[in-house]
C-alpha cells in the first residue's frame, strides 16, 4: 500500500522586523546594504531572512545564481503584500503620534452649497497633504441644513451662509462672502428686455428658489420675488433647469461666469435687486470647538476666500 505524501507544515506569520528586513533588502539589492540601512550586523540579517523563509515555508531570494540575492517567483509574489503590511504599520503609528499630540482622528465638515467648488477642491488637496493620518467626512448642505448637522453633531465645523439661528451653542466667523446675481437663459422673455427690468415683469415668470430639508428654514423664503416659485434643494438642478430656460433666479457669479460669457446665460438686470452679497460663515459648537486639522482647515479656507 502506498504512501501519502507527507503535508506541508502551515506558513507561520512573520514578525514586522522580518518583514522590514525583507523590505530592505529589496530596496538597497544586497544583504550588506540592508544592514547598513538598518544598523544591523549582516549576519542578523541573513538570519532573519533565513528564519523568514522557514517560517513561510518558501524561498524567497536566489543567493547561488547571482552574485547580488534576486527576488525567487515566490519573493515576487509576497513582496507587494510585505509592502502593504509595512505601510500599514506606518500608518497607524503615525496616527498614534497624531492622536498623542491631540491631532482629530476625523474630521467631519459641512459646507454650504454657495461655497465655490474649485476654491474648497483646492483647499481640501492641501489638507490631505498636510493631514495624511487625518480622515475627513464631507457633507456639503443649503441653508439651514448647514446649522442643523452641527447641532446634531453629524459635523463638527462648517461653512454657512447666513445666520439663521440665534444661540449660544453655536460660535461663528466670517471668512469670506460670495456675490449672488440673477441670471436667465438668452432664450427667456426676461432676457429680452431692455434696460432695468420691473418688479411687475419678474412676478408673473417662475423663480427658481434654493431650499432645503432642515426645519431651521421651514415656510422661510429668502430673496424671493416671483408669485410662481419652484422649489430646488439641489444647486446643480437649479443651473440645469437656469440654462434650459424654465425659469429664473440667483447663482454664486463663479458658479455662471463662464455660462454668462459664452451667451449659455444672461446676467438680469433688475430694479429691485442690488448687488447681493452672500456671507460665508465658519461655525462649530461652542462645547466642541476645533481642533488643530479642522483649525487649519478654516484658516486655509478664509484665505482663498480672500476675508481680511
């Protein structure tokens, strides 16, 4: 009766330093540069390397055929898991030494709908430059539903509009403030008129309003004209429907600068609308105030703002 072949004892999971090493000798293409790397003797790390391989059951350099240890199919196969392992350990111990120093593990922003898109891409690309350990949770709402993820603590810091709430739990700055102008598509009756338009013109087209779902603004309306409104939460709709002419209303100029400048819209030109400023607003809770990645986060965002 024959045999069975006698089964392969189970890998035993590698210690980091082994893996390091592992890592190392990669990097430099030589034992000897490992070491020097490392600190270590070259002997220890021969003999880390060769307890490596005991422990995976695999070989995992060819020390016989070339002078320099090349990387076996089996070296090539773990390696990107080694990689991945090592990074994952550096991360976490950067994370520790950020959290020691009172660094947010997570920082959980809501922005205003009217906050230039380009403008918080580009501060947001800085952040993840200057926070690496630092995760972010991004809600980006319309009026007061800004003011209500902060009470309800679904976001720690925000940008506003306006203030629509009076009460101490709440902090607030300006940073900066964006002009809002009303804007029609070439094709609506109201682009057609010459010189400042009436009051009694706009009331009778439908006024395309900004709203949302929070209770803080229920039943509010804010810079609305017309007696035919239609209701929007969304900013991106509110444009789409702007340029396929179905209504008219207000929009950030650098939401519509381009659209104005290629004729896609037409700035109105209205007598019972001045030059609309819409202020932006850092805001938190005053029991939970920022820390230092959500400190800079503002800072930045004030800056290319352009609030003195």
């Amino acid at each position: 009766m024959s045999k069975k072949p006698a089964k392969a004892p189970d890998p035993k999971p590698p210690t980091l330093d082994q893996l390091q090493i592992f890592l190392s000798i990669v990097e430099t293409g030589s034992f000897s540069g490992a070491a020097r790397k490392l600190g270590r003797a070259t002997s220890v790390i021969s003999y880390a390397v060769a307890n490596l391989e005991t422990q995976l059951g695999l070989e995992l350099f060819d020390r016989a055929s070339t002078k320099k240890p090349q990387l076996t199919d089996a070296g090539r196969a773990v390696l990107s898991d080694a990689r991945s392992i090592s990074l994952g350990l550096g991360d976490l111990l950067a994370k520790a030494r950020g959290l020691m120093s009172g660094l947010e593990a997570e920082v959980a922003l809501v922005v205003d709908v009217m906050l230039p898109t380009t403008k918080l891409v580009l501060v947001l690309d800085e952040f993840q430059a200057a926070y690496p350990t630092v995760s972010l949770r991004l809600h980006v709402e319309a009026l007061g539903a800004v003011t209500q993820l902060l009470l309800n603590r679904t976001a720690t810091v925000g940008v506003s509009g306006p203030a629509l709430l009076d009460t101490d739990i709440l902090e607030r700055r300006r940073i900066g403030s964006i002009r809002l102008i009303p804007v029609a598509a070439p094709s609506h009756p109201l682009s057609q008129h010459r010189g400042r338009t009436t009051v009694a013109a706009v009331r009778k087209h439908i006024q395309l309003v900004l709203t949302d779902r929070s209770e803080l603004t229920k039943s509010q309306d804010f810079g609305v004209i017309s007696v035919r409104t239609w209701r929007l939460a969304d900013l991106g709709s509110k444009h789409a429907l702007l340029l396929a002419g179905v209504g008219w209303g207000s929009m950030p100029d650098a939401m519509v600068s381009d659209d104005i400048a290629a004729g896609r819209l037409t700035e109105l030109d209205l007598d019972t609308w001045s030059s609309a400023i819409y202020p932006l607003q850092a805001i938190h809770r005053t029991d939970t105030p920022p820390g230092p990645a959500a400190s800079w986060l503002i800072a930045r965002l004030q800056e290319v703002l352009g609030e003195a």
